[in-house]
C-alpha cells in the first residue's frame, strides 16, 4: 500500500512518493553533474514491491520486473528480500526504477484505461478480469501463495516487463531511467 496515513487518499500519496522519488533522483543528477573528473558517480535504485504479501517464496522463474508504471501486483517479503540482495550482490539496476510482482497478480496501474480497451476488443468483463480460461474470481490466498495458477489480469496487449530464470538475468536487463520534465499532476491528482 501507498500509505498508512489514513487521511490521505491513495492517489494522494502515490503523487507524493513519486514527487519524493523524483527530487531523490534530481539530487543524484546535481550532486552527480557536480562531481570532479575520476570521482565515482553516485547511483539510485528504486525498487518497488508492488505488494508486499506474507508467504513462501516462489522465485524469480515466477516473478516480472516492470519499468513505466504500467503494471503492479503481488511479491512475497522473501522474494523481493532475495531480489534486492541479488541486486546489491551483481551491482545491477543502477540510475533505474522498477516494479517486482508475481507474474500471475499483474494489473494494469490505470485499471479503468486497461478495462475500457480490453472490453473494446470484444472480451466479456470476466474474460478483462480474470483471463480466458477464468470466469471466477480466484482466492486471493491461493494466489498469493502459489497454490492457485488462476490470473488476476488483464491480457490485453499492455508490454509485460523483463522475465527470466533469476533475478540476476531480470536485473541485467533493466534500462537506466530517461531524464524528461514531468508535472505529477500529469497524472490526475493535485498535489498539496
């Protein structure tokens, strides 16, 4: 979840985690452009569990790294815990920002968008939300833990991220992230 201040909306504060990353990121670029020839360039990564759930590890075989905001979901402690060390370990992921979930929990981050062009397409509501082969919702539990194969999804053409058999070949892949001006309020909620 995005906050435990019950006061705030959602939205709210997933506007001010992004404004909070972006001046993170904006004192790298300074302190960086800053730096004296042959000095070491200092380096982020912001990692996000989609979210974060209590269970057993699955691996990195079932889990996705997403770059763009375009999809969230699931992760167990353990796995994100063994993918940060991974992370560390191989000196992967610099100057990058991604999501790490469970392949079978992604959705689409603007839901209704996903929704209305999956419904377009001529897919029923329960084809959107559940996938083909599901028309029920599935237990969350189940899901989360593994035991369930059913999707939670939308198959609807959104570009899935980086896929593979470790979190070291996931890592690898990721892009550094792209300098643009950005207004958060690009994104429908005002800041405060």
């Amino acid at each position: 979840g995005c906050t435990q201040n019950p006061a705030l909306s959602s939205g709210e504060v997933c506007t001010q985690e992004l404004e909070g990353e972006e001046m993170m990121k904006d004192m790298y670029r300074v302190a960086n452009a800053k730096r004296v020839e042959g000095e070491a360039q200092l380096t982020y990564t912001v990692a996000r569990a989609g979210t974060l759930i209590s269970g057993l590890k699955r691996g990195a075989a079932e889990a996705e790294l997403n770059q763009g905001d375009t999809l969230s979901g699931f992760i167990s402690r353990p796995d994100f815990a063994d993918m940060i060390v991974d992370m560390i370990s191989t000196d992967s992921g610099k100057m990058s920002t991604f999501e790490a979930f469970y392949q079978d929990t992604a959705n689409p981050t603007n839901y209704m968008r996903a929704l209305e062009a999956c419904i377009d397409s001529g897919r029923s509501f329960a084809q959107c939300s559940f996938g083909d082969d599901n028309t029920t919702p599935p237990n969350m539990l189940e899901l989360a833990s593994g035991r369930s194969k059913a999707k939670i999804n939308m198959e609807m053409g959104i570009q899935t991220g980086l896929k593979g058999s470790s979190w070291t070949d996931m890592l690898k892949g990721l892009k550094a992230d792209e300098v643009y001006d950005m207004d958060v309020s690009d994104f429908g909620v005002q800041s405060t």
